[in-house]
C-alpha cells in the first residue's frame, strides 16, 4: 500500500521524520553520523527530525546548535523499550527516560507534561524488533499517534492494521523513515502545514489536528533484499535482555473487534 495523502489546500509545507538513528545508537550498528544526516536532510528539504537512539536521548549540543543553523527543528527524543514494546517519546529529557520502566511511569510523564510531549506508537504489527502488538488496544492511551512503518510492498503490510486500529481511537498516522542506512532517510515521512513558530509543541499541535500528508511508497524489490541482507548478515542480530521490569505483568487480552493477527 502507499499511502500519499494529499491536501488540496494551499499553503506551506514542511517535511517531518520523528524515528531515525545515528551512530550514537547504544544498541544498533549504524553507519552514518548525526551531521550525515542533517547534510543530507536539508538536502532534501527537511524541517522537523528527531533523532530516536535506542533507549537514550541524543543530546549532544552541537548537532543541535547546527540542526539550528540550517532552520531545522532538532527534537530531543528517544525509543525506549517498556515491557518488550518499544516506545517513541518525543521532547524529553535523559533523566525523565531513565525514569520510565513501564506503561504506567509513562502514563505518569503524559500527565506532568501534558501537551508539551509527544509519544508514537512504532512499527506497532511488525514480528521482529519491540513491536507492541496486541499490547496496543491496553495501552493506547499512552500514545499520541501510530507509525506507518516504511517496510511494506503488496499483501506485506502490517500497517494495513495499524490504520484500522489508528481509526478506532481516532490517533493520526505518521508516517516515519526509522533510518538505519543513510540511504533509507528521506523517501518516508510526514509532512504538515509550516506554523508560524517552529517549535516542538507547534510541530506536536499540528500532528496531533491532524491535517497531514503521509509519504511512504512501497518497498522496491532492491528495498527489500537491502533490507533482509542488512537485518540479518550485515548487522548482528541481538536479542535483548528480556527481563520483566517492575509494573510490566503481561497484558490482558484484548476485548476489541479486529482481528488478532498481523496482516503480512
């Protein structure tokens, strides 16, 4: 499926990519840096990223003061494993990640922060990585939106059920590169009209009106053998500590009318 959601309004628009990673990564191999990125970004016309390393907040100043100097919007964030399930928190601090172990401690940030942060749902219906799965219809009021995953062609389309499930709970879809490669950045992502001011919480009032446009075509063929190749030879695959957090008990079943099962 390729979702291309036009606006027949006129207007300004800015592109938006909120799950992407750099060789910071703690947990993930990645080949390129956070400059690589935003060279590349402005390139291609980029005003809103947020660089999500496994786990911890990038937050290093001078890739900010630069992102800055290029008048794009660099947004303190992370993707945190809670309970198996990962988790994209946008506009964030390192202390206030670290203090997060579950479900409920996000529940708790959501609501000292209120509309001055931001949480995506990732890959929400994929098998491998932290995908949330069923977990999602427990824990939805955790998140602000769901992510279009950039990995689909034809029948291979778990998205297909994160749009229903997005439907259901009226949560805007956004669609995201989760960069791994250089190359994978900038064919997927989300775009909204440009506010006044861009800051965080414009950008965050934006996505969640809901007036957006969703870029994110089909895999190509090469697309997808890149991606096997890249997923299981190049990069090692590691399984993580599959400890259960204080708080992280297994979550009830679902009582809601869509099917069980991803779509693929």
């Amino acid at each position: 499926m390729s979702i291309l959601r036009k606006d027949d309004g006129d207007g300004d628009w800015i592109k938006v990519d909120l799950h992407i990673h750099t060789l910071d990564d703690p947990k993930d191999v990645i080949d390129y840096s956070a400059h690589q990125l935003l060279e590349r970004a402005q390139a291609l016309g980029f005003g809103v990223l947020a660089i999500t390393l496994h786990d911890a907040v990038f937050d290093r100043q001078e890739v900010f003061a630069d992102a800055e100097a290029m008048s794009i919007l660099l947004i303190p964030a992370a993707e945190v494993r809670l309970c198996g399930a990962d988790v994209i928190v946008l506009n964030v601090t390192a202390d206030e990640i670290a203090a997060l172990k579950n479900f409920d401690d996000l529940r708790q940030l959501r609501a000292r922060r209120g509309m001055s942060i931001f949480t995506i749902a990732p890959h929400p219906f994929y098998i491998l990585g932290g995908s949330i799965g069923p977990r999602l219809f427990e824990e939805i009021d955790c998140f602000d939106a769901i992510e279009v995953c950039h990995f689909h062609k034809g029948l291979l389309n778990p998205n297909r059920r994160a749009e229903k499930v997005a439907a259901r709970f009226g949560k805007p879809l956004i669609a995201t590169s989760d960069a791994h490669r250089l190359n994978a950045f900038g064919r997927h992502y989300t775009s909204i009209p440009r506010p006044a001011a861009l800051t965080a919480e414009n950008v965050f009032a934006a996505l969640r009106k809901g007036r957006l446009r969703l870029t994110s075509p089909p895999c190509s063929i090469v697309d997808l053998a890149s991606a096997i190749y890249f997923i299981f030879l190049a990069h090692p695959f590691r399984r993580r500590q599959r400890q259960s957090p204080l708080g992280c008990a297994a979550p009830a079943r679902p009582h809601v009318g869509l099917e069980s099962k991803s779509q693929t």
